[in-house]
C-alpha cells in the first residue's frame, strides 16, 4: 500500500554532506550557465531546466551502480550530471557539436550514453516508461542483477504507458524504480485539473507493488527513501515507486510564459530549496564554514567555465555527413 515517509533524518556525516551539496550546486549552476548561454543564442532549441528538483537527482543516484540503468525525460541535465556524464560532453551536445555526447545531434532534450548506461533523455511524455520495463526485463532474463531506473513527471501518469509499464512491471516482478518527479503542473496544467486522484502513490499501489511518497526537497529524505526501495528491488521483490514531491523554480521551458502559475506560490516553494535550506542544515550541524562553500563554488565554476570552452571549440557536423546514422546504404542489384 502507499505510505508516507516522514521519518526522522539520519545524520550524515560532513564527508557526505558536502559530496550531497556538491552534486546538487553543480546542477544548479551548469543549467544558470545554460540560461545564460541560450539568451546569447549558443544553445538552441528547446531547453527544460532542472532548477529546484537538485535534490531528487542527487539522492536516487546515490545508490545506483555502474551496471544499473538510467532513464530519464527532456528535463535530464540534472540526471545526467549526476549519473556521472563528463560536462564537456553534455555542454558540446547542447551547442550541437560532435563532441557531444550524442555528436550534437541530440541536443538538450536527448542526452544518452551507453557506457554510462544512461538511455535518455526522452522527449515523448512518458516514452521513457516502457523502455524502462524492457531494460529491466532484459536484466531479469540475463541474471544481471542490474536495476533500471525510470525518471518521469507526474504529466506521463495521464498516458497510456504509465498503467501498462506498472501493471507489467508488477506482473513480470521487475527490477525497476519507478521516479516519479511531481512538481504539481506537467507542462501547465495543475494536477487536480487532470487527475481525478492527485496521490500519485496510490495508483502505482494498485498495482500491487510497493509505494512511497517522500519530500523531494530533502536531499537526505530522498537518499534514504531510494536505498531502502533499491535494496528492495535488489532482494528480488520487483519494481517500486517512489513519488517525489518537487517544485521547479523555472518555467516548463524556455518558451514558456508561465502564466498558469501564482508568483507568490512560487516565491514560497523557494523557500524549501533543497540547497538553501541543506547549507543551513550543515551550518547548524558545524559540518559548513563560508570557506568551504567559497570552495566549493570557485571549483565549479572552473569546471563549467572548462566545458563551455570545450563546446566553444568543437566542430560542428559537416553537411556531407548529415544522412549518416538516418539512411542505410544497400548495395546496387
């Protein structure tokens, strides 16, 4: 059945604190650097920011291992750097140049790396369902012991392949965790103007597995929430779902007006910032000093200021080479 998680937060020591803190900074300051770089117009297309979920990103990765799957949706930056994607090679597929991950034909909304086992990046609303229940039984049928992990929004729950992904996820017992990222409005439309039943845990309980809805705003809440369902999963008991209850900062995209949303609900889910209110954690704890976050941002900032200038100095696909990959050359009868 669905539950609540609202147990009381493990310590965690200042090692770990700060290794939390740095991932959830290096996010938030790689996507203002691609706020910054599409109003100059280096990055084109559309771009999804990840501003104000850090924390869920963070937290799942934590406890997954190099031999486990990753899927995520358009909104993946934040994935992506976490699952350990380099920089350079994210910021050249934003430019679309060939030294992106995908050669720059992907762009911001379909980041993958198979050596990363991270398979998206998915610009269908809830496209990345069914991939995920396929890698999960492809592990199942091989003994890998690995276990796919499926990033999604509270929007996919509308489609079609939610239910179906669920139900076979469930009937075959899986290894897969199901994400679900609520952050209230899909694309702009507030979730009890499309659902009929806003508690997102409780139709994936219908489905017979385990389900949690947890505060996505709480780095360590989500750690711990992601360890005890992967360890779960990792037992042999099938999928699990972990409902996340998040907030993004920015608009749906940069194309977006945001006229749906109130600016004083929005002012005060910035008050909950997973990395605002983590610094004041630790520096009520004695775990961070101001010198240890100068640190921390000055190192960052040389790691996002070194990709932007690999982007700047990669090349862009030659015309000749554009049908590659799209057509197939069969031989003249």
């Amino acid at each position: 059945m669905s539950a609540s998680r609202e147990d009381p937060q493990p310590p965690v020591s200042r090692e770990h604190g700060l290794a939390l803190l740095e991932g959830m900074l290096r996010i938030r300051r790689f996507e203002e650097k691609c706020v910054e770089l599409y109003s100059a117009g280096k990055i084109r297309g559309f771009l999804h920011l990840y501003i104000g979920e850090e924390a869920i990103a963070v937290g799942v990765m934590r406890s997954l291992r190099a031999a486990d799957a990753v899927v995520a949706t358009y909104r993946e930056h934040g994935h992506a750097l976490a699952r350990g994607l380099s920089m350079p090679s994210l910021m050249a597929e934003m430019f679309g140049k060939r030294e992106g991950c995908c050669r720059g034909r992907g762009g911001s909304m379909h980041l993958f790396d198979a050596a990363a086992r991270f398979y998206g990046g998915n610009a269908i609303v809830g496209g990345g369902l069914p991939l995920a229940v396929g890698l999960a039984l492809a592990a199942k049928m091989r003994g890998t012991g690995a276990v796919t992990a499926c990033f999604f929004g509270e929007g996919a729950v509308a489609e079609g392949e939610f239910h179906e992904s669920l139900n076979l996820a469930a009937l075959w017992r899986l290894p897969v965790l199901f994400v679900c990222e609520n952050n209230l409005y899909a694309m702009g439309t507030a979730i009890a103007r499309s659902e009929s039943e806003t508690h997102i845990a409780r139709k994936a309980a219908s489905y017979n597995m385990p389900a949690a809805t947890v505060d996505g705003m709480d780095v360590i809440a989500v750690e711990a929430a992601a360890a005890d369902a992967i360890g779960t999963i990792r037992a042999g008991s099938g999928p699990y779902f972990l409902e996340l209850a998040t907030y993004r900062f920015r608009a749906h995209s940069m194309f977006d007006p945001e006229l749906y949303r109130d600016k004083a609900e929005v002012e005060h889910w910035k008050e909950r910032d997973p990395i605002a209110t983590f610094v004041g954690r630790m520096r009520a704890a004695g775990q961070l000093d101001e010198s240890d976050l100068t640190a921390l941002e000055a190192r960052i900032a040389t790691e996002i200021e070194a990709a932007v200038q690999h982007a700047e100095r990669g090349t862009l696909e030659a015309i000749a080479d554009l049908t590659s990959d799209v057509y197939t050359r069969t031989a003249a009868r």
